[in-house]
C-alpha cells in the first residue's frame, strides 16, 4: 500500500506547477498544494532541490525531462524560436531517491525581455544558487570562452551578492556542455573552472569572506552531452548516465553530499519566500554597461571566428601534418606568417570597439592560437632532438672504428650535433612567441651525455672482460696442475704464476685505457681489479680443491701405497714392510692436506704441517676421546696466524677428514695384510711333518688295503677328479656368498646341467684326435679373449664383499691365474695421481679353466 501511495505521490508530483510567475510574483498556494501531493513536505531533511539556468531555447526544459521524467513545456522547435518558459517552474523527479525537487527557470538573454530589462534574469538565478543544492548551467560547447554566452558577467554579480546577503552554502554547479564537439572533455574543464576562478576573484568579498576560496561556497563539476538533434540517441544514453549520478545525491560522495544549512521540507516553501522577498528588495544586480557588453560579445565573436578559420586553414593544416612525420625546415616562418595574417583580420574587424575589451580579446585570442600551434612547435623540436641524437650515435661509431681515442671521439661529435640542434631550434621560434627552448637543449645535452657513458662503460666493461678471461685462461689450468701435484713449494710457484700472468697482460690495458683520457686514478683501480680477479680465481681453485680433499688425500695414498719408489705396482709377497709404507703413504696424504688447508700469499712460513703430523699422524686420533682435550691444538675453527678469510679447512675440520680418511684406507692396508698372508699359505701347502707321521700311523690300515687293490685307488682319484671338476664349475665359493640356504638350492638346481655338460665333454675327448681337432678347433681370433686379468693385489674401499672373501679364501694347488698382456706393463712414471689411481683400482679374479681341463683329461 504504501509502495502504491509513493506512486501515485511521484506521478501527481511529476505535473509541472509554477512557483514564481513572469511578473515576480511568488504563487504561495499552488506551490503548497503540490508540496503536499508530491509528498515532499514530510521528507524531513531527505530531499535535494536541483535548478537549471542557462541561455533561452537552449533546451533546459528537454534535459529535465529525460533526465528526471517530469514533464516542463518543451520549445516547438517547428514553430520557431520563442520563450517557453516564464518565471520559475518545479516538479518532483521520478524514480529517483532521495526525493528530488527539480526548478525550471527562465532563459536568459530572452529576446522578449530585451537588452534592458534583464532584472529578473538576474534575481532567478539568484534565487536559484540560494535555495538549490545543485544547480544545473546549460550552455553551449562554442560559447566555452565568451563572456555574455558563459554567463559569467551574471554570475561574477550573483557570488557578490549572495555573500552579502545569505550565510554561506555549499552549492554544486554542474556545467552541462550541450552539442559537445570533438574537442574532449579535459580541455574544455579547465578553462571553465578557471573562468569560474576568475570570477571568484574579481569579486569583492566582505571582510569575514575575504580569504574564503570557492571551494567553500561552491563544488564546481562540468560535464558535456552530444547534439539532441543530430544524435538523439547517444544523447538518451549519456543522459540516463547523467541521471545515475543524482542517485543518493545527497550521501556522501553524492553531487550534494557536502551540502550546509538545510532547512526542513515542510518549511522550504515559506524559507523560499522569504528569500524571494530579500532578492526582489535589493538594488544592486544592474548588469554592466550596455557598451562594454556589446563590446564584450562583438570581440568575443570576432576571436572565435578568426580561430575557427585558423584551424580550418589549409596552409596550417599541411604545415602541422608535415611536423607530424618528420622536422620542417623554416618551420619558424611559415608558422609566423600564417599567426599574423589572422591577428591582422582580428584588429581590422575589431578596430571600432572598446579598446579596453578589444585589447583583451586580442592578447585571448593570441594565447588561444599560441596554445594551439605550441604543440607543433614542440613536435618539431622533438624531431630535431632525435636528429641530433642520432647524428651524436653515428659520429660516434664511425670515430671510433677509425681508430681515434674515445674521449676525442665524444668532444667531436658532441659538437657537431649541439650546433646542428641549435640551428634547427633557431629556425622554429615564430616572432609572435617568445618561447624558450634551452630546456629541450638541456635534454639534448643529457641525452648525448647518457649515451657517451653508456658507450664508454660498454666498451670499459669489454675492455674488462677481455683482460679477465685471458687472466683466467692463463692462471685455471696451471693453477689446477699445481695443486694436483702439491707439496711444499706449491703456493710459493702459485704466486709466482699469478704475478708473471697479472704482470703480462697490463700493459696491453694501460694501452686501452689511454684512449678513454680516464686518469691514473681510473686506471690504478681497475688494474686493482685484475689483480683482485686474479686472486680471486686462485682462491675459489683452491677452495674447490679443499673441498675434494678426502678425494685428492685417498688417491696420493693410493699411488704412494700401491707403487714403490720406482712407480711399479707393488707385489704384496710378505717381505714387505706394510705399516712403514702406510706410514709413508698417510703422510704423503697429510702434506697434502696441510698444503689446501690455507691459502699462502706470502713466504711467511706457518707450523700447520708439523701440528697435523704430530697431532694426526704420531698421535693416534682415533684413540683419543670424542670430547676434545683443552691442549689438542686441532680444536679450534682458526689457525695461528693466519686470517680467517684465507682458511679452507679448520683445525677441527682437518681433525673430521683425517678420521674419515684413516676410516677408509684402513681397508686397503688390511687388504695389503691379507694378501701377504695369502701368499705365505700358498707357499706352503704340505701339512707339519707331525701331522704326516699322525696319518701314517693312523691310516696304515687303510693304506695298506689301497695297496693291495689297486682299483680302489683308481676309482677314489677318479672320484676326486671329478667331483674338483663339479666343484669348479659351479663355483661354489661364490653360490654360498649369500648364505648357505640359497647356496644349497643354487647348487641344487644346477649340479645335474653341470655333470651333463661335463660328461658330454669327457664323451667329447674320448674321440680321434683327427675328429676332435676339426670339431673344437677354436679360431684364431678367439684366443686371446680366453686369458683372463691377474688378481688385483688389493681392493679399493668401494670392492664388493664377494671380491673380499674371494681374495681372503686360500687358493687351491691346482688353481692359478692367467694374466693378460694388456695390464702387464707397468704404469707411464710421468701419469698424474689421479690416473695412477685409477690403474690401480682393482678388478675381479677370474677362476681359470685349465683346472678342469687337468681334471678332464685325467678322467
């Protein structure tokens, strides 16, 4: 129901009702009636009043009623141009919250009122900027700029007089731009607002207002609709956007959010008559004088002519599209010329005029064409700053590929290009202007200066480069060698590198750097720099070095623990000395270790390698406590006298890889043990005579029946014969590595394959030799791939269990190994440790076959 009463409120209020008649007079009763219809007088202080004013048949009436639904008298535009609207209208807006109260006041400058009789003109609007919360200017897009057309004359006496007469409000003027054209929206605002501003200023203010600005009275907001005639429309459409912004108008942030001093709906009517009464009374809105105001509005349209025809002109229009593509040459007199044949128009036309006011429309006029031709001005010295820029670029390079010194080169060409600039600049200024290009020119200036210095560090930083990569070159390798091979004078021939390398390449710096007129001071730093690359390189060589110590300390022990002093591999035979040469090979290890631990640039000599021999080496680490004594001189993150930064490995660090180091040659040492051992049993075979005299005493029985039967004898060989042989070819060490439930089912599963096969082989032998040759002549090719590699002497830490307990397992008598040519000869002397170490590394016993060959043809 009530959604109904507010209906039919918004449709009775939409019915236009003149509040104040053609004559000035207030009509009080029909007014109130529409109050109480329109449901406006209980809104409390929920409602917002919203005028229009503006020039007459400028179709004020037609944008309220798009744009709130009401329905104002509209112009017959058929019947011609007349007033339609007298006095002041006011309806009630449909479909917009809060209630909004809309004013439709009378056109000004209205041919039916005449030029003198502009009084009421003058107290409506008045009125309206006292009583609305937003006002509405309708003007047209080409009276942007004039005088009379904006209305600026009538609203310079409207702030003076509203200051004077009411307490201050906050008032919103939105300018409604009609018939916008293709000038946009942003160039058209500011000269409004400061138009606006203008007049705030020229307006003498009471003392207590006298530094009040215009944001205090009023909020100024300017938009801008297309032709209704020509675009309806996109009028429509850009008008119902409009209308989306009177929604809430009065919340904050709404177009009258920051309104003051609201008086109540139900007492609006009688505070607007009050208003009315006070503005009729006053004397003081006359307008100025009849002469300046037609002067006002002559010269105001004698200056848009001339610059509607400046802009249609077609020299100008080639002139502005040849500067769009490229730098015109004279552009500076082509340019003045076309300014002052049409400021020359403008003083012909306007010579009869007020010369107060024709001069001020002359020095608009002039700011309006300079304004407008600026840009062009500045587009062409744009193309001249490119210009010169390149032309910089180009001298440059073909200086410099000519062989001449850099700095030379810059001071040439710099030269060149700013006097071809300032040529170029000269030639563009227009004697109407006085425009000022030097700041372009800074911007040359610094546009040159950046690229010089981008140039020259470019080719300093390739000049770097290249001194650095051929330092590098020349210290990697030769650095990598030394430490490879390191002893006691590996740093001192380090230093010694690296100074005659740094040394080498500067003079061929020195020579690069003259070019660049950069100073000593210039050139000191950067050979600092090689130097400190140079050092920077040896430094993080050894580092990676240090960090592969554990590698670097087990392959020097490999290669002095597995060879003697002649290089030859050693033969482990039991003669011996294995824990003097682990001692020697662990120390050779040692040296190494206290050689990468720091890094020596001077010959000062350190005790670090005394501290780990005789704290590593002569005193056992491994025994000692987990809990570090308060004297191990290895419990420390720092050497003696040496700085932190040039320490690879601490003395804790040297302690933690010694251990770890002793952890994994104790294996290689104990191979070396076990292969002795081995060699000594196979040395020998027999049993202690005790042992022969216990068997012959106890199995004389036994003996003398073999004696007696001889057959008995043969078939117990034969049966040893064979079952060595099975024995052989199942391989029965190596099937029970695993355990002995998996090595019995292996053997299992392939003992009968094995004694077919071996059976098949016995058959096989038993035939002619003849036959035999042709059928198992092996090929020629073939027989050197059936030797086999001789057993290593000892494993390294990474040989599998089975090689282990192969090499600890006592050989049989009747086994032996076949040794290839291939791994016969001794390793090359000159072979570094690593490749020595690699030789070394021990490979897999191969069981032969000639065993079971022995044992076939025994059977």
């Amino acid at each position: 129901m009530a959604e109904v009463d507010a209906a039919a409120a918004a449709a009775a209020g939409a019915q236009a009702v003149q509040l104040i008649d053609g004559e000035g007079e207030f009509a009080g009763e029909s007014a109130e009636r529409f109050m109480t219809a329109a449901g406006v007088a209980g809104c409390g202080l929920s409602y917002a009043v919203v005028s229009i004013m503006g020039p007459q048949s400028s179709g004020k009436s037609t944008l309220l009623n798009l744009l709130f639904g009401t329905n104002f008298r509209e112009m017959d535009a058929f019947r011609g141009r007349s007033q339609t609207t007298k006095g002041i209208w006011m309806a009630r807006c449909v479909g917009v919250e809060p209630c909004t109260v809309v004013m439709d006041l009378e056109g000004t400058d209205g041919r039916e009122r005449g030029e003198d009789d502009t009084a009421f003109e003058k107290q409506s609007s008045l009125f309206a900027l006292a009583i609305s919360d937003i006002v509405l200017i309708n003007m047209w897009c080409h009276d942007i700029g004039r005088e009379q057309a904006a209305n600026k004359p009538l609203l310079k006496t409207v702030f003076q007089v509203m200051m004077r007469l009411f307490s201050p409000r906050k008032t919103t003027l939105l300018f409604v731009i009609r018939d916008k054209t293709r000038t946009p929206l942003e160039h058209l605002e500011p000269v409004l607002r400061e138009d606006i501003q203008k007049i705030w200023n020229s307006v003498p203010k009471p003392e207590a207002h006298k530094d009040t600005p215009l944001s205090e009275f009023f909020n100024v907001q300017v938009t801008a609709l297309p032709s209704f005639e020509e675009k309806e429309e996109q009028f429509r459409e850009q008008v119902q956007q409009l209308r989306q912004r009177f929604a809430n108008s009065i919340a904050p942030g709404g177009l009258a959010g920051d309104r003051r001093g609201v008086v109540p709906a139900s007492g609006f009517l009688f505070s607007s008559q009050q208003i009315w009464k006070i503005i009729r009374e006053n004397k003081d809105l006359d307008l100025p004088a009849h002469k300046v105001m037609v002067a006002t509005v002559r010269c105001d349209e004698i200056a848009n002519e001339r610059f509607g025809c400046l802009t249609s002109d077609a020299e100008w229009l080639d002139l502005e599209n040849d500067v769009q593509a490229g730098s015109v040459l004279g552009f500076g007199k082509k340019l003045g010329s076309i300014v002052e044949v049409h400021m020359e128009e403008y003083d012909k036309e306007a010579v009869y005029f007020d010369e107060a006011v024709r001069k001020a429309k002359r020095q608009l006029l002039e700011s309006r064409i300079l304004n407008l031709v600026q840009p062009a001005f500045q587009k062409n010295l744009s193309h001249l700053r490119t210009k010169a820029l390149e032309k910089f670029k180009t001298g440059l390079n073909q200086s410099l590929e000519s062989g001449k010194g850099f700095a030379a080169s810059v001071r040439e060409t710099t030269e060149s290009s700013l006097s071809e600039f300032n040529q170029g600049c000269a030639d563009s200024v227009i004697k109407q202007a006085d425009w000022d290009y030097s700041k372009i020119l800074e911007k040359v200036r610094r546009d040159i200066e950046d690229h010089a210095l981008s140039v020259r560090e470019s080719k300093l930083t390739e000049l770097t480069n290249h001194a650095k990569e051929k330092l590098r070159k020349a210290l990697v390798e030769p650095v990598e060698s030394l430490f490879d091979a390191a002893g006691q004078t590996t740093w001192s021939s380090i230093e010694s590198l690296y100074k005659r390398e740094t040394q080498a390449i500067l003079p061929e710096v020195f020579k690069a750097l003259s070019g660049f007129e950069m100073g000593s001071e210039f050139s000191e730093e950067m050979v600092s720099k090689l130097r400190d690359y140079g050092q920077s390189i040896v430094e993080n060589k050894a580092k990676e070095e240090a960090s592969k110590i554990l590698m670097h300390m087990k392959e020097r022990f490999t290669v002095v623990f597995s060879h003697d002093k002649d290089s030859m591999p050693r033969t482990w035979t039991g003669k011996e000395d294995v824990r003097a040469i682990a001692k020697e090979a662990r120390s050779a290890a040692l040296k190494l270790l206290s050689v990468l631990a720091v890094i020596r640039w001077d010959d000062k000599p350190d005790r670090i390698e005394n501290i780990l021999i005789s704290t590593l080496l002569d005193g056992s680490v491994a025994s000692k406590s987990s809990s570090a004594s308060s004297s191990d001189p290895l419990a420390s993150t720092s050497w003696e006298e040496v700085h932190p930064k040039h320490t690879l490995i601490t003395p804790a660090q040297c302690k933690s890889v010694w251990k770890q180091f002793q952890s994994e040659t104790e294996f290689t040492i104990t191979q070396a043990v076990s292969t002795q051992q081995a060699h000594r049993r196979s040395n020998g075979r027999l049993p202690p005579p005790w042992a022969l005299v216990a068997m012959a005493v106890l199995g004389f029985d036994e003996i003398m029946m073999l004696l007696r039967n001889p057959i008995y004898m043969f078939l117990l060989f034969v049966g040893y014969l064979l079952v060595r042989a099975l024995a052989v070819q199942l391989d029965i060490g190596r099937e029970f590595q695993n355990g002995m439930v998996p090595g019995i089912l292996s053997v299992s599963a392939k003992l009968l394959p094995t004694l077919q096969n071996l059976l098949n082989k016995v058959a096989t032998d038993q035939q002619p030799p003849q036959q035999q040759g042709q059928q198992h002549r092996p090929p020629a090719a073939e027989a050197p791939e059936a030797q086999q590699p001789p057993p290593p002497l000892l494993l390294s830490p990474k040989s599998s269990m089975s090689e282990l307990r192969r090499l600890h397992t006592p050989p049989s008598p009747v086994r032996r190994s076949v040794s290839s040519p291939s791994h016969s000869s001794p390793p090359s002397p000159k072979a570094s440790p690593r490749k020595v170490a690699e030789e070394q590394k021990p490979r897999r016993a191969v069981e032969p076959d000639n065993e079971s060959s022995s044992a076939y043809s025994i059977v």
